[in-house]
C-alpha cells in the first residue's frame, strides 16, 4: 500500500469530516482521523481528559 496522499485529497478528507458534529467534543473525529491516516506518527497528548481535552500531534 503505497502511504503517500495528495494534498486535494487530505483537504478534501479534512472537509468532509469537518462535518461531523466535533465541536462539543472532538475526541470520536480525531480518532476516525487517526483511522483515516494510519501512516502519520499520530502521538496524544492528554492535556485535561476529564474535560476530554486532547493535542494531537502529527
């Protein structure tokens, strides 16, 4: 499986799950995200997870 990706193609990704209902709590997007680029060092950094606060480093 070739892991390169366009960058129309990741914009486009990125638009489409824009969508989804994430502002409230964005956790369930950032984890389809890291579904959706499993070839990313993806590393998470839990900054309040009681509130569910999270960096996501790429």
């Amino acid at each position: 499986m070739d892991p390169t990706i366009t960058s129309e193609a990741l914009l486009a990704e990125l638009a489409r799950l824009v969508a989804f209902p994430t502002y409230r709590n964005p956790k369930p997007f950032l984890d389809y995200l890291v579904q959706r680029l499993p070839f990313l060092p993806w590393t998470w950094q839990p900054v309040d997870p009681a509130r569910g606060v999270y960096n996501l480093y790429a």
